[in-house]
C-alpha cells in the first residue's frame, strides 16, 4: 500500500513473463502501435506519446531540456519533494528559476502564478513546470488552473509531473492545454518500473527545435520520429512493453471515468477512515490526491507504526521523507488497488494502534467510516 511501486495485476505479470522478441522485428512493431494508440487515450491527446526506459525522473528531465535553452526564465512550483527536485533539475541546465513555494501540505497557490505571469510584461518567461499530484505530501496541486494561466500568458508553457496523478484521476492533456505531460509505469499504469512516458503538444515540439541544451539518450527527436515507424531509437525495456499493453487493456476495459470515479472514493474512504480514528491528515482539507493519503498522527510515531503493522500484517506503508520522517505515513491507493485492499490497511492501522495503546477512538470506527464511503 505505498504510491509506487503499486501492486500488479496477475495478468500482467503473465504478460511479462514471456520471453523477449526482437525489438526490430514486426510482432514488436505490433505492439508499439497498439501501445502508441492506448498512450494517446489515457492522456487524452492527439500527440505522440513518447515511451523512455528510464523512471519518471528521466520522462521529467526529458520534457524540460527538450523544451528551454540555458538561461531561459521559468517558474517552478514546489511544495514537496519532487516540486523541489524539478527545481534542483533545471537549476543544473542553466535555467534561470523563479520558485513559488508553498509549506509541505499545502497546495501551491494559484495567485502567485497569476501574479508572476501578468506582471511578466515582456513575456520573458518560457515555461511553468509543477507537480500535479505530490506524492511526498498527498497535496493534488491545480494543474488546470495554473494550465489556464499559462496558456493566457501566451508564450510560456506548461511542464507537468502527472507521474501519480496520470491514471489516478482527469488530466485532459488537450482540452487543459497542457504543453508537456510526464509520468512512470509503476504508479497508476499498474506495472513495474522501468518505463517513463512523455506527451508533447505542438507547441512543445516548436520549442524542441530552439533549445540548445546539451541531449542525446533522453533527445525527444528521435523518438518522435521512430514513434511514427512504430519503433524507438536504443533498445527499450521489451518485456515490460507486453506489461504495458496488457496494463492498458485492463484500463481501457474498465474505462476513464471508472478509474477516476473509484480512486476518488478511494481517497475519501481512506480519508474518511484515518479521521474516524482520531488521526489527523497531513494535506490542507480539501486538497487530498486521489492516489494517496498523507496523514500525520499527533504524538505518534509513524515510523514505529509503520514497522509494526509490517511486522503483524505484512502490509507495507510509506514513510515520510526528509523533515516528515517518522512524522507522518502515507497510503497508496493508485492503481490495482480493490476496496478489500483499503479496508484491510485500514483495519490494519486501526488494530495496530489499539495493541500499541495509541488508539483514541473506539475499535472500528475507522473501519466503519471507511465502509460507509464505499458503499454509498
């Protein structure tokens, strides 16, 4: 139950388990193409969908030194782990950032973008770069908003880190004007790591032919151009692209709005759970990622709570990072994850605090909570 890597289906499992083919041959080709056309759904875009052997990380990195040239202006949100590792990313290009932060927890602030980009009269800066959903905190971040904002600017554009949002919950890369989507296979693709992703819109790929950042495994170019022979430029990750057809499959079978509509219930009966049992959640109230819950007990620590349910129920938990360590622990729910899945964590969490002596609430009114949110 932690955001990533997620748990994998059996069947795709199976599928990976094959064994490898030619990544030149046609029966790979095949499955590229189908692959290709399977990306652009999930992203709701016409674009490519470029697919890297590399993490989210490399998808990220890729997506903004194809975009900029060194001493390009940008702003930069941060208000948790990855927000600031973009900011570390493209200060090691040459960029010139301007961060807009917000304290971990809370959502980053809309107003700050607006007033940067207005005030901005020169249309010096050439791109916004967050994160959408910040899996360090559980804080989803107003990616359509800040989209708008960007797009009315007009000549800045908009990089975003989808990795645990993308298959958790509505990014419409078209409609949002989203210029640069990136995201990793073991978040809500349901799959192992391995493969990250990366969707360009055409004004992205005009700004591809300006940059003069030094590129080579991670230059867009050739992979948008063996992309359209259904193929990719070094040697991909062939067994885990049986994963990914398969993956998709599964979510195309189930469909967008099924997706989105149980990860959101997820996310309130997880949230809904930790309240019932006196817990405090870590992310501002209504701005909760559907792929995750943060929570932050009083007076607890989270660090020994997460050991111990491990050790009575071999449920796994994620701790927090840097400064939130032993201070908060975070449920993964993204992904192929069932109601029993959360109701077992929950019921873990719960039981686990009553034989520690640190449950303030009567035993399962977490897991009454929970239930009642899964089962409206």
């Amino acid at each position: 139950m932690i955001p990533g890597p997620t748990p994998v289906p059996e069947k795709v499992l199976q599928a990976m388990s094959q064994h490898p083919i030619g990544h030149r041959s046609g029966e790979f080709q095949s499955i590229v193409e189908r692959t290709n056309a399977q990306l652009k759904w999930l992203h709701q875009t016409n674009n490519e969908v470029l697919v890297i052997t590399g993490s989210g990380t490399a998808a990220m990195e890729a997506g903004i030194i194809n975009t900029l040239s060194q001493g390009d202006k940008i702003i930069c949100g941060d208000n948790g782990k990855f927000g600031e590792r973009w900011v570390k990313v493209a200060k090691a290009y040459g960029l010139d950032v301007i961060t807009i932060k917000s304290e971990w927890g809370q959502p980053l602030d809309t107003n700050e973008f607006k007033s940067q980009l207005e005030e901005d009269k020169n249309k010096t800066i050439k791109a916004v770069i967050i994160t959408h959903s910040e899996t360090s905190t559980g804080v989803i971040n107003d990616l359509e908003t800040i989209s708008k904002l960007v797009k009315a600017h007009g000549e800045a554009i908009m990089i975003a880190d989808c990795v645990t949002s993308l298959g958790a919950c509505n990014v419409p890369m078209d409609k949002w004007g989203i210029d640069v989507i990136a995201s990793g296979s073991q978040k809500g693709y349901m799959m192992p790591p391995g493969l990250s992703f990366v969707a360009m819109s055409e004004r992205a790929w005009t700004r591809y032919e300006k940059s003069n950042i030094a590129k080579y495994y991670l230059d867009l170019g050739p992979y948008k151009t063996t992309a359209k022979k259904n193929s990719n430029p070094f040697t991909p990750a062939v067994n885990l692209y049986f994963a990914l057809e398969q993956s998709l499959s599964m979510m195309q079978s189930e469909g967008l709005e099924s997706i989105f509509k149980r990860h959101s219930k997820h996310s309130a009966a997880a949230q809904s759970g930790m309240k019932a049992m006196g817990l405090k959640l870590f992310a501002a109230e209504n701005h909760g990622s559907p792929a995750i819950t943060s929570v932050e007990p009083e007076n607890i620590d989270a660090e020994l709570l997460r050991k111990e349910i491990k050790k009575r129920f071999n449920i796994l938990l994620a701790g927090g990072q840097d400064h939130l360590k032993g201070k908060v622990f975070r449920i993964g729910h993204l992904g192929f994850v069932s109601d029993r899945d959360l109701l077992t964590a929950i019921s873990a969490i719960e039981s686990t605090l009553q034989s520690l002596g640190l449950l303030t609430t009567e035993m399962g009114q977490g897991f009454i909570a929970a239930s009642k949110v899964l089962n409206e």
